[in-house]
C-alpha cells in the first residue's frame, strides 16, 4: 500500500513536470511560432491558466 502511494506521487510529480516543461515552451514561442501551429497567443494564455490534471 506504502509503495503504491509513493509511486502514485513519484508519477504525479513527473507529469507535473512535463505538464510545466511544456507550459514554459509554449510561453517562449514567438508569433511565427504560433502561427504555424495555428494557435493565438490567447489560445496559449487559455492554456497556461489551466490547472494540471492527474490521469
């Protein structure tokens, strides 16, 4: 039971760190960047406001 808590909370914090890793490129794009992804800087800012969901 202890070792699934903690690998449970080992995975959390390892999405989280992707999820911030992600966040953080997004935010460094330039609007050339974004409009080859079709997205506004808007859309980014939406995004980044998201809280980060477990699974």
């Amino acid at each position: 039971m202890v070792v699934r808590a903690w690998r449970t909370l080992v995975d959390l914090m390892c999405i989280r760190r992707d999820w911030s890793r992600a966040r953080g490129q997004l935010a460094a794009m330039t609007e050339r960047e974004l409009q080859d992804f079709g997205m506004t800087r808007s859309e980014i800012a939406y995004e980044l406001k998201k809280p980060v969901r477990w699974k």
